[in-house]
C-alpha cells in the first residue's frame, strides 16, 4: 500500500484504484492539489455553472436605465378611443415593454397595470404571459417561483406513480405562454446553468407529453422544450417533438417542427458527410421531416419544418449545399423560403461570394415575394463580419418595385449596421419611412432603430432626438396605419432594450459568430407570420457589460478603465420629463395712453363746468394740474419706447454671467460598465494602477481578468450576486437576549411599579383573551 494509506498504518484516506493506460499497463493515477481541484471548479463553474449569465443578470439589474414614462405615454396613446381596441397594438406594447426592461427582472409597471394586462386574450394572452420570459431572462434561480400562478397543474415530484392531471382541450393561453416563458429565461443566455437548464427541460418534456388534447399548451411546452434544449440534439427529445407533429395540429405542429430545429442547430443532420450512428439516426428524422412537408396540407407545419431544416444547417458552409440546393429547386415557395435562411446560416458570417450571389439571384428573379425578401434578409446574416458592405449592396435593391424586395432591404441593413449610428445607412432608410407600403415604413423604422441602438443623443448631429419624436408622433397619430403603428412602437422597444445595456449583436468580442444570437434573430424574422416569436429576440441581442474580475471572481471597485473622449459622446439619453400643468396666473388691466388722455381731457372740461359754476374751484385745478402731469409722463413713457423700437435690452450689467465649462477630453469607468461596441475602440487600460489586466493589448470588452500589483493591502471588492440575493436584507448582528424586567435589559423600567419592584408577568394566554 502507499505511503498514507490504510495498510501502512497512516490513517489517511484510501489510494485511488490504479488504471490501465493506452498499453493495458497500470498506473497510479495523479492526486490533484486542493489548488488544482479549485481551479477546476472555477473553470466548471464559467462553462456549466452559469456565471456568464449571473454576470449579465447582476449588471442588467442593477445599472438599467429604464424611462418608465416611455410606456406611461405609450399606454395613454393607446387608450384613445380610435386604439382602444386594437388587440395587434395592445400586444406589441405589451412585447415592446418586454423589450425596454428584457433581462433586468424589473416587471414593477406590469404589477402597477394589470386592468391593462387583463386586456389581453386568447393568443394576445398567450404572448403576454410569455413575455415575462424576456423580463427575467436568465433568472434561472427563481424562475419557477415567478411563473408559478401561470403555470398549468402537473404531478407531484414526490410520487412517481402519480397521474398527469387532465388536460382541457379548450383555453389554456395563460399556461401555455408560462411554460414558452419558462423555455426563454432558460435559454436566452447561452451560458445559463447546464442543471437549471436541464431540471426545467424535464419538467416542460413531462407537459409536453401530456399535452396533445391541447394545442395552445402544447405550443408552447414545444417552443419551451426547443430553447431548453438548445443545440443538445438529444434524440430522445426529438422524438417526442416528432409525436406532436404527427398529430397534424396547425399550430402545435409548427412550434414542435420549430423546437426540433432548435434542438438540432448546428449539427447538420441528414447531410451527406453526417457519419456517426446517432447523425444517421438524427439523418433518418430529417428525411422524415422533409416527406412529411410534402404530404400534409397546413402551411404552418410547411413552414416550421423549412425553418427547421435552415437552422440545422447552421454553419454547415458546403456540407449543406446538397440539402439546400434540393430546397431551393421545390416547387413549394415556403420551402424555397426555407432554403434562402438555410443558405444564409450556413454561411452566416463567411463572407462567401457564392452565397452573396445566390442570395442576390434569387432576389430579383423567384415568383414569390417570401422567398425575395428572405434572401435580401439573408445578406445581412452572410455578410455580419463587413457589415459596411451591405448597404452597398442593397442600395438598388431599396428602389425596387417590390415592397417586400424594400421592406427587407431596410431590414438587411438595420441589422448589418446595427448599433453603430452610421450616418450614411441612416440617410439611405429615411426615404423609406415616408414609402407608399405601410410595411415598408414598418421595415424602416425597424431598421432605423437597430442603428440608433446604445446611441447617446449627440448621434448623427441629433438626428436620433428627432426620431424619437417621430415615434411617439406616429403612435398617436390616428391617420396612420396598423401596420405602421406596429413598427413604431416595436422600434421604441428597440432603441432602449434591457435598460438601454443591450445590443444586437451576431459575433462575440474575439470575432467568433454566436450560433445562439444568429438563430434567435431568424426565428425572430418569422413574427412576420406569427407574433408570439417577437420574444426571440431576447436570444440575439447581447449585454454590453465590461468587468474586471480578480482570481476569486471579484470585482475590485477601484479598477477603471480610461475613456478617451467626451462623456457626451456614449452617455445614455436623457430620460423623458414629465409635463407640469402650469396655473394660470391672473392678468392685470394695463391702461392704454389713449384712454389716459381721453380722461385728462374729460377732467379738464368738467373742471372747466365746475370753474363757470364756482363750484370746487381749487380741487378742480389741482385735479386738472395732476391730470397734466400724468399725460405729459405718458407721452415720454410712449416717446422713449418709439426711440427704443428695435433696440435690444440690455442685460443687467451687475449680474454676472453664468460660463460654460468645456466637456472634458476623456473621462473613467468605475467596475463594471457598459462600453458600446463602438466605445470599446476609444477605450483603454491605465496600467499604473492597482489593478492590470492579465492581458493588456486586449480591447476593454467583455470579461477582463486581473492580476494584483499590491496584494498584501487591504482591497474593496464587490460580489456578483443575483436579482434575488441583492434583495436580501443583511443578518442582524449577534446579540444575546435578556427577558423584560431583567437588570441587564436595555430598557429598565419594563416589567416594573412604580416603586421599581419587579412584577410578575401574566400569562400568555390570558392577555391573548384580554386583547
């Protein structure tokens, strides 16, 4: 036995079994350090733990710039009486709301408004209770508490055996939309806790199963079980997508064709190179897929299962040219449609000419306006990594004929350009807000506001003030469109998501293009068709937080990172002020020159009456005397004011001016802070403090890991901690307890006469009756 162990006599802990290596040969396997094995769980808890996302969360919680009067106004705009009912607005404000606070768990204006809420029903219902997903994305801690009165019954835990609950076939909008809910706080954060994630996949798998009498809870038990289970390509979970399909429910059968997509992005199945017996498993499912598009005759099911087969084809670049060109050759437009986003995923980001001139082909050439538009829409995702190169292409593309070649083009660029307030791609989308097609100007409002994202209100020489203003001119107005009204309440989400700390974003800092950023902006795309997958967006944007944490994972409050230019020029935008009534103040009568002559001259004629009469004689002078004098500084007053007609008054020469400081050239950001992607150029390290970055050459984005110069003094560091753990009051500090009465207790008189003797306390029970 070794040294240590139990034979020797040592009294230590049993040495580990020894293990064959490559040879067949044993050896002794390698005891890590305490060292080591922390190390280890670090590196578990960044890739599976979820600290990526408890980071995100903490930020977004507690540095969210949210304008609450922004939804005030909206929601007053919306209750004229010409909107009152107009259940398409009420529920893009409800997803607008979603956006403006997505990822920061403040719901405090849905509490204060539920007779508005309430409003809602039917699928209108369904999407508002899903919102709550995109409020408290990335709440995994609390997630079940929160959805807990929307959730639909299930069976207890504790009892394996125990019966599923029936299921009515009718209703079910609430609890459907808790359990797509429940699905988008699990998987809007790729980097969320692998066993949350999985605890809450098994519990939405079981509702899944026992939900096909009812297609609106199995919709969204399928969308939540796709998000859980994002990439896993768990075969099991396949399956039982694949049963509610073939029950050959519209809607159901689209949210589970969706979910499978999602469960299998990425891994290319059923494409020629897929070797491995699971590939070929998955292989035969996707060949499935693609017969039963062809036999069924519900477009949504069509539809979910060409958007099924684009995401899993992601990243595939010549592997998936077989699948796609097949697609692109159907006879059906909406697998065509499939085929274009195909096409643009698996190439997302490549910059491949072959891709772009397919892309374009099919733009100007297909019979169908779906497939032209998805493949303008497609440039943007191909071409992520140039994104100036996108407006140059599409700049013809914006005078087409065709409204839905227009309306995508402004989006291609909205999302190329987005969040970086260029000028120029603005200037090419303001034509387009004044179009002829309502769902033209929707595209250019949405896509102005993707490029006015994180932008500070100096942008684009003001420019973004006024676009504000046209937002909330178009929501009120009552001439405009649906459509149209749709679009600008959706851009006023846009502008400000997650407290104004969010950007749409589809590559990392280091370069590398998000798989779950790309397919959530895709399945996002398709709210064109069905309005409960606005909430997707939650996958595709990005917060943009830039922390330095220690070897502990930390935040040292006195890191800063130097910004070298002025605070105006990333600053967030001035929150809305309310409008004061103002009283009316009482004017006072000012007499005219006029009428003060006319009286002079009626003062003197009755003086003169009174003179020939003999009557007052001298009060009549003297009032005649007064009566002068008051006309002749009347006229002076009028002479002066002629002599001083065009001349400016001037300022009081005592009273000193007020001089404006000039806006400093640079400025610090305290741990941690939003830097913009377009901040992080301007940014950089002050390596004579305390603090350094363990990579200096580094851009300030993101993660930054530190090294301390001093570590022997005392340091002022600060936990990331979740929504729910900032809220907890602090323990008490330690005291021991001394009954009233006793000579220790800080208050002596208690439990005493008059006379200082101590008195007998009565019993319990019988002051409980006396109350």
């Amino acid at each position: 036995s070794p040294a240590g162990g139990p034979l020797a006599g040592g009294g230590g802990p049993p040495a580990p079994p020894a293990v064959a290596n490559e040879r067949g040969v044993e050896v002794e396997p390698k005891v890590r350090s305490d060292a080591a094995l922390r190390h280890f769980a670090n590196a578990h808890r960044i890739l599976t733990g979820g600290f990526t996302s408890e980071l995100s969360l903490s930020f977004l919680y507690k540095e969210s710039n949210f304008d609450k009067l922004l939804m005030m106004n909206l929601k007053k705009s919306l209750e004229e009486r010409t909107m009152a009912r107009n259940s398409v607005l009420h529920n893009c404000a409800v997803t607008t709301h979603g956006y403006l606070v997505g990822g920061t768990t403040n719901d405090d204006f849905l509490r204060e408004n539920l007779d508005w809420m309430k409003k809602a029903s039917n699928w209108a219902k369904f999407s508002a209770t899903a919102s709550m997903g995109v409020i408290h994305a990335g709440h995994t801690t609390e997630a079940m508490t929160l959805l807990e009165p929307y959730l639909p019954p299930s069976a207890p835990d504790t009892d394996p055996n125990a019966a599923h609950p029936a299921v009515s076939s009718t209703g079910g909008y609430a609890e459907g939309g808790s359990l797509y809910a429940l699905g988008l706080i699990h998987g809007s954060h790729a980097g969320s806790s692998t066993a949350k994630r999985t605890e809450a996949a098994t519990f939405l798998r079981k509702h899944l199963r026992n939900s096909h009498s009812n297609e609106v809870i199995s919709h969204g038990a399928a969308l939540g079980v796709g998000l859980t289970s994002f990439g896993s390509c768990d075969l099991e979970v396949v399956s039982e997508l694949k049963e509610l399909l073939y029950t050959d429910s519209a809607v159901a059968g689209e949210a589970a064709s969706i979910a499978m997509g999602m469960v299998l992005v990425g891994s290319g199945a059923g494409n020629a190179n897929s070797t491995s017996a699971s590939n070929e498993e998955l292989g035969e499912i996707v060949a499935e897929l693609r017969n039963y598009s062809r036999e069924t005759h519900h477009e949504k099911i069509i539809r979910g299962i060409a958007i099924c087969l684009a995401l899993v084809n992601y990243g595939q670049e010549e592997n998936a040219d077989a699948m796609i060109e097949e697609m692109r050759g159907d006879r059906d437009p909406i697998i065509r449609y499939g085929a274009m986003y195909g096409l643009a995923l698996a190439y997302c980001g490549t910059g491949s000419n072959k891709a772009i001139r397919i892309l374009l082909h099919t733009a100007v050439s297909d019979v169908s306006d779906d497939v032209r538009m998805a493949s303008v829409i497609g440039l943007a995702l191909v071409l992520h990594k140039t994104p100036e190169r996108v407006p140059e292409l599409v700049r013809l593309l914006l005078e087409s004929f065709n409204p839905h070649v227009r309306y995508a083009s402004c989006m291609a660029v909205g999302i190329a350009m987005a969040g970086t307030g260029d000028s120029e791609s603005i200037s090419l989308l303001e034509p387009m807000l004044t179009d002829m097609a309502d769902h033209v100007r929707q595209g250019a409002l949405l896509g102005t506001a993707m490029i006015y994202m994180q932008q500070s209100d100096t942008c684009n020489h003001r420019k973004i003030k006024t676009f504000r203003e046209k937002l909330a001119n178009l929501i009120s107005d009552k001439h405009q469109t649906t459509l149209t009204k749709m679009g600008a309440i959706l851009s006023t989400g846009l502008l400000d998501y997650g407290g104004r700390n969010c950007a749409l974003s589809l590559g990392s800092s280091n370069g590398f293009t998000k798989m779950t950023s790309a397919a959530g902006l895709v399945l996002w795309l398709q709210h064109w068709h069905w309005y409960p997958l606005m909430h997707m967006l939650s996958l595709a944007v990005t917060p943009t937080v830039t922390i330095g944490l220690n070897k502990d994972f930390k935040y040292p409050k006195k890191f800063e990172i130097v910004c070298n230019t002025k605070p105006s020029a990333y600053a967030y935008p001035r929150k809305l002020e309310e409008k004061k009534e103002e009283k009316k103040k009482r004017v006072e009568t000012i007499e005219l020159s006029a009428t003060a002559k006319n009286k002079a001259r009626l003062a003197r004629k009755r003086a003169k009456e009174d003179a020939d009469s003999g009557e007052g004689v001298e009060d009549a002078a003297m009032d005649v005397d007064k009566k002068e004098e008051d006309e002749k500084k009347v006229d002076k007053a009028e002479g002066m004011d002629v002599d001083g007609a065009g001349k400016e008054a001037k300022p009081d020469e005592t009273k000193p001016k007020k001089k404006r400081e000039p806006e400093p050239t640079s400025f610090r950001l305290s741990n941690p802070a939003r830097i913009t992607t377009a901040q992080a150029s301007v940014c950089t390290f002050d390596l004579d403090q305390r603090y350094r970055p363990v990579r200096p050459e580094e851009t300030p984005c993101g993660v930054v890991m530190l090294t301390d110069s001093t570590p022997g003094e005392d340091e002022e560091l600060g936990a990331v901690k979740t929504p729910a753990q900032e809220d907890e009051a602090d323990p008490p500090a330690s005291f021991e307890w001394t009954p009233p009465g006793h000579p220790d207790h800080p208050d002596t008189t208690v439990g005493k006469n008059e006379s200082g003797e101590i008195t007998e306390e009565k019993d319990a029970t019988e002051e409980s009756k006396t109350e």
